[in-house]
C-alpha cells in the first residue's frame, strides 16, 4: 500500500528500542503481535479481510451500475485510499477541505465534499487546491440561499474567477443538514442556476439518520425518502435545471445503503444519471453497529461472504486484583466507545503464538482512559497477568482517529504492512 511513510518512537505502540523503519519495509523486521514484539495497546488491521471487503463493496456497487466514492473520514489513510482506488473507486468523499487535501496525496482525481463549505478559509482552501491539481473535480453540498451568497461574496472579493460545483442536498425534518421541502429545493436550484459562483452538478442526500436497525421501519422510511427526492429531481430537471451530461444522483452511508440502490439507479427517471454511492465504515466493517445493521441488508438482498470484521485492539492482562475482574492495557484513549463498549473477541494466554476465540462470558463493562475492565465468570476460564486480548469495536470511525499507524497483519498475526492516518 503507498505512499509510504516513516514510523519510529514518536508513534504510539512502536517498539521504543528499535530503530525507524519505512511501511514498506515493516515486513522485514518478522515482528509479530503473539511474540510480543510490540507494546500494547495495539491497533491492527487484518489484511485478508481488509482485501475482501474492498474487493466485495466495490463489486456490490459495480454490479449494479453505481458508482462507488468511499467515505474517507472514516480512515483519513493515505494507504487506504490508494487501496481503494486501485479497487475500482470512481473517487472519494470527505466532509472536510483538509480531509480532501489529505485524498489528494493518494491521486485521487474526483472527490465529493458530503458537507456545507461555508468559511471563507475553506473556499480559500478548495480554490488553491483546484488551482493546483490540474483536471481534479470536486462537488460540494449547498442547502440554502444564505449560503449560496455567502459562496457567491467570497467570490466577488476574489474577481469572479472561480465557480464551484456543488450539488443540492435534500435532508430530513429534524436531523442534519439539506434543504426540507421541494419548494425550497427549486428555489435554491433556480437560485445556483443564475449565480455567478456555482454550477449545480446533481442531487444529494443522506439516508443513514433514518435507520433504527429494524427492516419493518427503514424499508418504508427510506422508500419514503427516495420517493421525495427523486420528485425533487423529475422536477428540477423538467425546468431545465440539473446539467445536460449525465448529472450526480448521491447518496448511501454504511448501514442500509441497499434501501437508497432505487434512487441511485435512477428510480425511473427519465434520463440517465450518474448514481454515486458513499458508504466508508465498510473497510473495516466492525464488531457491533454495522455488524447488526448489515445481518438485516444481507437478508434484504439475499446476499451471503459479505464484509468482514478487520480492524481489532490488542490489550495484554495487567493485573487480576479479584475473582472476576481484570485489567487491560487499553482504554478510551486507544478505542471507540461513541456507540458501545468494546467487545471481547480473541484471547491468547501469555506465551502462546495462536489465538482462540474468547469465552463468551467475557465482557467488557468500563473504559478509563488507559483501562479497560474485563468482567469474567471466575468459575470458568480466568485470564492471567501476561495474556493478551483483542478488542472489537462498535463503528470504526473513532477507533482510527486514536492512531497515527496501524499495523497490517496476515492471519498468523505477523505485521506485513502498515498505514499511517491523517487527522
């Protein structure tokens, strides 16, 4: 995986005692996460299911005519992005300016900004960079008139020369951001159409604040959803107002992506559009959230070998101080605790080279900030001071921002490669 990038002492859990090594030669030191051979706590990627699960999300997009641009936010990895741009991407997305800049070392060339560019600083920023990297297109999300003009200010203080392509987001009563009605939405589509600072490249919106991990609510949720905007869209395009040349129909975070496939496949429109789905958790997958969430796309779809849990935290056993209690060198600076705790996955007794499933009566019950509590039947199988445990998480967005690097291991727990990550 490229670029490549430098790790030494100054990154959490590599070894202090040895000397800075580049990713692409991590491999030769033969290091292993069993043998000890780093400090813990440890993040790591597995690479087989890291490779099936951009090889199987690209191909479910592929498959059905839509174009994929995964959501970078969730890694900010450079190595990440290439991998997935080698597996077909059609372009990344981002919520940020700085996130884009960061896609942009891995030779992305489209991009979209699923967020409202608002400061001037940002503009500033999404200026310079177009500037500079010649034939990159970059759509951003517009939901109101006041900031259209606020685009549209920015641009007059800077000549006129640059217009924007952006795309029109249609949100959702009492969540996030996009525009609530169709009224306002042709309002704000005539609106972009006459400005002077934006070009409208299609229609955007988010479906994953709908969904309540039950298909008898989401199913008709979502249909409603996509029923609203694409009478958005038959409507703007009948007044002439969406781009000639095949126009971006968005959408589809990582939990119930296949109940927006109707909108991005076109949903009966009368002309083509370009469908671009956005999905990022997937990379990774995870232990919890996702995992629930995708049991129910799978049985909507009839789909089977689909994304696997890849990123896990290692911990070893620091102290047993009573029947039924231990402690691990991990905490809420190491590991996501945004949705649940972590869950207890893997164990291998201090010594051993393999690793075996956990006894299902180990918990996880607290987070301190450099602890985690590991709840267990003392009657049963009792971790040891010097034992090792690996950690699954719930929604891997917060567990990647708690490290600079990552380990890539094969299923012998041996560090192949490495990723860096940029937030």
């Amino acid at each position: 995986m490229h670029p490549d990038f430098l790790i030494d002492r100054h990154h959490k859990s590599f070894p202090l005692a040895a000397s800075p090594v580049q990713a692409s030669r991590i491999a030769e030191r033969g290091w292993n996460v069993l043998a000890d051979d780093l400090p813990y706590p440890l993040a790591v990627i597995r690479r087989s299911a890291l490779e099936h699960n951009v090889r199987w999300m690209q191909d479910y997009a592929q498959g059905r005519r839509v174009a994929f641009a995964p959501h970078g936010k969730t890694t900010m990895s450079p190595q990440l992005f290439d991998l997935q741009l080698r597996g077909g991407a059609w372009g990344l997305t981002f919520a940020t300016i700085h996130q884009l800049a960061v896609g942009l070392e891995a030779g992305m060339r489209r991009a979209i900004i699923a967020n409202q560019v608002v400061a001037p600083a940002d503009l500033d920023g999404l200026d310079a960079l177009l500037t500079r990297h010649e034939g990159l297109r970059v759509w951003f999300l517009v939901d109101s008139l006041a900031q259209l003009r606020g685009i549209e200010d920015w641009a007059r203080g800077r000549g006129g020369r640059r217009v924007f392509d952006v795309l029109l987001e249609v949100g959702i009563p009492g969540q996030r951001t996009g525009v609530r009605t169709s009224a306002e939405a042709l309002e704000l589509a005539r609106a972009i159409q006459a400005s002077p600072a934006a070009r409208l490249g299609g229609i955007e919106c988010y479906e994953g604040g709908l969904t309540k991990c039950d298909s008898a609510h989401d199913v008709p949720a979502v249909t409603e959803l996509v029923r609203r905007v694409v009478e958005i869209v038959a409507a703007c395009d009948a007044q002439g107002l969406l781009p000639a040349d095949e126009p971006i129909l968005s959408a589809g975070g990582s939990a119930i992506f296949d109940l927006v496939m109707p909108l991005l496949q076109g949903a009966g429109l009368a002309r083509p559009f370009l469908g671009v789905l956005r999905s990022g958790c997937y990379v990774t997958h995870d232990h919890g959230n996702y995992q629930r969430l995708l049991k129910l796309v799978e049985q909507r779809g009839g789909l089977q070998d689909s994304l696997q849990a890849a990123l896990e935290v290692w911990a070893m056993v620091q102290s047993v101080p009573e029947p039924g209690l231990a402690l691990l060198t991990c905490g809420r600076r190491d590991i996501s605790y945004d949705l649940e705790l972590p869950s207890v996955q893997r164990w291998a007794p201090r010594g051993a080279r393999q690793a075996q499933d956990a006894p299902a009566s180990w918990k996880i019950s607290a987070l301190n900030d450099q602890h985690a509590y590991l709840r267990f039947d003392p009657s049963q199988a009792v971790p040891a001071v010097g034992d090792r445990v690996a950690l699954g998480i719930s929604h891997p967005c917060t567990t990647f921002d708690k490290w600079r690097w990552m380990p890539v291991v094969d299923d012998a727990w041996t560090i192949v490669d490495a990723v860096e990550t940029r937030f």
